[in-house]
C-alpha cells in the first residue's frame, strides 16, 4: 500500500511528538542557543543590549522559546533586552502561525522586546534592517543539506560572511550521502541512519503508542518516501546532502569561517538534556572522534569531538547530527 502524504496538521503533530519525547531536537535546539546566548554576553559592553538572529529554516519556531526565556533571566524591567528573529520558511501559513506563536509566548516576558520577521525562504534578502552594533547570530540548522546544489550552499556561506554575524551556529545530520556517492551507498547509509532513529524510539515511547506510530508514519515515513522516491526518478539534485562533519568543516574554512571551541556549560547542558530524555537505555558520554562514526554501546549518547570544537548526539554506534559554532576569520 502507498503511503498517503501526511497533511500539515499531521506532520506538526507529529513533529511535536517526536520533540517532546526524545532528545533529538531539543539538543540541537539547546546547544546551538547556547552558543547564542554566549555570543550576546561577550558583545553585552557594546551591542546595546540587543540580539537579531537570522534563521534560514525558522520551521515551526521550536528552538525560539529556550533562548527567549534565557535572555529574559538576564533581562530587567529598567534594563530590557531586544530580541529581533528574521526567519526563513517553505510557505506563508507556517510563518504566520510560527510568528503568532513566538509573539504569544514572549509577552509573558515583560523585560524582552522581542520582534519577528518572517520571509519565504528563496526571497531575496536586499535589506535585513541590522541596527548599530547588535550582535548578529546566523541559524543553519538542518538547512544547507537541504540546498538542491553545492553551489547554492557555497553561494549561501558567502552572503552569511558578507553579514559578519558574531556566531553562525551550524547543525547537521551525519551522513554520508551526497550525490557523488554510488546508489548503494547512499541506500545503505539512508538504511543505517533510518534504523537509528527507529531503534532510539524504544527508549522514548512504547512500541504500540499513537504518538510513536505518529513519529514513525507521518515524519520518518515521509523522509523515507521522499528520499526513495528522488532515488527511483534520479532526483539527485533534490536529495538531501548528508555529510561527516570533517566535510562541513572543511567546507566552513574553505569560505572564511573559524570554529570556535563548544564550552563547558553547552556539553553539562546536554548530558543533562540526556539525563532528562533516556529513559531504558544507559547514556554515555564521550571526549574522542571514532573513525567508523561512533563508539560502541547503547542508548542516547553525547560526544565532544574536532578537539571540542563540535558536540554530536549519537545513538548506538551512529552519530545522528552534529552542532559547531563558527565566526568570520577577519572578525577574531
């Protein structure tokens, strides 16, 4: 039977399942406002106590929240905090609904002036009202993969230096699947990432629950059939490009950019995420790269790697994706 394309509602739905449950977004989400919320410190002598992050796939907003509610506890009702988001998305009702829900939560934070702008992904960016001295953050989170060319991903890391953003925060999940690649491997590492994530289930959600038959159905069962289906028709172009991080890395430095090292609190926040989200399998916490992608064992796990300069969340013997944080070279 042909799977049927899950509606809009279904997808949120069960996206937010899949967010609430495991620790998958919400640690890309943490750990990349994290690395925010430092930047903002380090510019607070100068940056007018204000922030604008860009973010070029906004989705549904969910990694908004957490840093509204950090810049407030550093926010005063004589000393407010200015946040401005301009956020990139696939269509209009999904910005609307995504602004109507980040303007609902940030009035409950009287000391944040929070602004949203919201822009189809594609528009050209012609003026993005940058304000004197702000500290610029640019969001790519799960983004470059989905560029439909190498090209259009190089022509993106040009305009994002051309901003000379204070941090540009860079999430990605491990792959190898690029376009270069044989069909085989592609499949076989699709086939690997994909029993991941349905095996890191077991530890978030019973096997006959509706939200995990939700999660699996209507968001991993439409990855799938997306990626089978540019593979059946030769829509290499459209695939997504799942690297290692060693290739975002070089690619990063290739247009300018410096990692900076993840700190401390950003991996004691995320082996606490993990502490909060496993629930059966035991966690582990790692310091050293592994050549074949992961070290062994069970369960959600935690890996700083590139000399700490990048923090992954793997499960099992698979790093599922990747959080680095970079910044122009002619700003250091």
């Amino acid at each position: 039977m042909i799977m049927e394309e899950p509606t809009s509602e279904e997808e949120f739905l069960a996206f937010t399942d899949l967010y609430r449950v495991s620790p998958y977004f919400q640690f890309a989400h943490f750990t990349a406002n994290q690395a925010i919320l430092e930047a903002f410190e380090r510019e607070e002598d100068r940056n007018n106590r204000s922030i604008h992050v860009i973010d070029f796939d906004v989705s549904y907003g969910f990694q908004w929240p957490s840093l509204i509610q950090s810049l407030s506890e550093k926010a005063t009702s004589t000393s407010r905090i200015s946040l401005r988001v301009t956020g990139f998305g696939k269509n209009l009702k999904e910005l609307q609904e995504t602004e109507s829900r980040l303007v609902s939560f940030s009035k409950g934070f009287s000391n944040l002036v929070f602004e949203f702008q919201g822009l189809l992904r594609g528009s050209r960016v012609i003026n993005l009202r940058k304000k004197k001295n702000e500290t610029v953050a640019v969001n790519l989170v799960s983004y470059l993969n989905t560029l439909s060319c190498f090209m259009k991903i190089s022509d993106t890391l040009g305009f994002v230096h051309s901003l000379s953003p204070s941090i540009v925060v860079l999430v990605e999940q491990e792959g190898s699947r690029t376009p270069t690649r044989t069909f085989l491997s592609r499949f076989t590492d699709s086939l690997h990432y994909f029993a991941a994530m349905f095996d890191s289930l077991d530890d978030c959600l019973p096997l006959e629950s509706a939200e995990r038959l939700r999660i699996e159905k209507k968001l991993l069962g439409k990855e799938i059939k997306n990626m089978l289906n540019n593979y059946e028709n030769n829509n290499i172009g459209d695939c997504a490009k799942y690297e290692r991080m060693e290739a975002w890395k070089a690619r990063m430095e290739n247009h300018g950019f410096v990692g900076n090292k993840i700190s401390s609190k950003a991996m004691i926040q995320a082996k606490l995420l993990l502490k909060m989200r496993t629930h059966y399998c035991p966690m582990q916490f790692e310091e050293e790269d592994d050549s074949d992608g992961g070290g062994g064992g069970g369960g959600f796990r935690v890996s700083e790697r590139d000399e700490g300069r990048a923090v992954s969340l793997g499960w099992q013997n698979r790093f599922l994706l990747t959080v680095s944080a970079w910044q122009p070279l002619s700003l250091i």
